[in-house]
C-alpha cells in the first residue's frame, strides 16, 4: 500500500511498507493529498521500447562503420 505522507515543494513524499520514495506532483491526479492512499500499475511501453531499441542500434551501427 502507498500512502502520501506529505507534499513538499511539488513533490509527493509517499510510504509504503519498505520506505518512502519521492514523485513530482505532475505524475500524480489533480487533487492528491496527504493521507490519500494511492494503487499503482506500472506497464511496459513495447512499442516504444522497441523504437528506443532500434534508435540506439542504428546509431551504433553508423558508428562502426
């Protein structure tokens, strides 16, 4: 469980069960405050993953040319 424990200066001071970790305001819903209790999914982007992929192959590939 996430728990927002406070606000600073745009930035959300969250707990949860293994310690805190601090996110900007501006990834979190409008309207967030201390005490909220908030559920996280992160997913994988593999569309852009695999552009990343493909970016940095070709540019390393122009390198050893």
């Amino acid at each position: 469980m996430f728990v927002v424990d406070r606000i600073e200066n745009e930035i959300a001071v969250i707990e949860w069960e293994k310690g805190m970790i601090q996110l900007p305001l501006t990834l979190l819903p409008e309207g967030i405050m201390e005490g909220d209790l908030l559920k996280i999914d992160i997913i994988i982007d593999k569309e852009s993953t695999k552009g990343c992929r493909e970016t940095v192959e070709e540019k390393a590939n122009r390198l050893w040319e």
